[in-house]
C-alpha cells in the first residue's frame, strides 16, 4: 500500500477532472479485510477463543461497518454501496455465492480423495501434489474456456438490459 501512496505519477491524462480516488475508503476497506482475514487465517494456530482472532474477528467487522457509513456519505465512494446493493442483484449473488461454494468443495473434495493413503484408509488415490494438480489440469482448462465463452454466450442469448443507462463516459 505504501507503494501506492509513494509512487502516484501523473494520472491527469487517465480520469476526467474533478475525479478522485478515494484513499480514506481505499484504507479502510483494506484494514477491516486484512483484520478478518488475519483472524480467519490464525484462528487455528492461536485458537478460536484467543483474544487476538475475537479482537481481530470484531475489529475488522467494526472497521468495516465503519467504513461502510463513511462510504455512503463520500461523494466519490470507493465502492457505491447503494448500487452494490439493489435487490435486483439478490440472484446473482446467490448463484455467484453457490457457483464458487460448489467449485471450493469439489476441490477441496476431490483433492482429498486424490491424495488419501488407500493403505491407511482403504479410499483413495495416494496421489503425490504434483500427480493431483496433473489429474485436475483438464477441469481447470475447462473452467477457463467456459469464462472465455461467456461474453460468446451473452451475444447469442442476450444480455439483460439494465433499467438504467450508465453515465455517459
């Protein structure tokens, strides 16, 4: 981030006047996601009921509650979380949501079964990490033709007009 901050160079030429980035939203989303995840990523190793995952845990929601009010009254907001959130959007989420929960338990699922000791447990393939990620090449290949197919797949469905036009660019 400090990068970022450092190293702005001359950005007239990329956004119209009067168009500002919004750092303090850019700060604060990245602060309150880094605490949860921290405390998501150690829980295990400081254990769930420690001070620093329930600190960290409540202090990244509380920075992002925080953030969250601070966006919406921002005139330039980081993310337009009156937009972001419409109920028009509901099942996109929903299906997005369990698109990817589906796609993370088959790995997880089947990377488990691949590398499972048969002796041990009479299951499994007792695949080496490099036999596994061979044996799902061909899934992830495709994944990837079926994300380079959707703009296809729009045009000769469809797409869904929006009810509003965006703002001219």
């Amino acid at each position: 981030y400090a990068g970022l901050l450092v190293v702005r160079g001359d950005e007239t030429h990329t956004r119209p006047p009067g168009v500002r980035v919004d750092w303090p939203g850019a700060i604060g989303l990245a602060a309150g996601v880094t605490f949860v995840l921290l405390a998501l990523s150690e829980g295990s190793n400081w254990g769930w009921t420690s001070a620093g995952v329930i600190g960290f845990g409540i202090g990244g929601v509380a920075v992002l509650a925080v953030w969250a009010m601070i966006e919406l009254r921002t005139p330039q907001p980081l993310a337009d979380l009156r937009f972001v959130f419409r109920p028009m959007f509901l099942p996109v989420y929903a299906i997005g949501f369990a698109v990817y929960f589906g796609g993370i338990g088959g790995q997880v699922a089947v990377s488990t079964f691949l590398s499972a000791p048969a002796h041990l447990l009479g299951y499994g393939l007792s695949l080496t990490p490099l036999a596994i990620s061979m044996a799902t090449i061909p899934v992830y290949f495709i994944m990837f033709l079926a994300v380079l197919s959707t703009a296809w797949l729009g045009r000769v469905i469809g797409f869904r007009p929006c009810s509003r036009s965006p703002a001219p660019a």
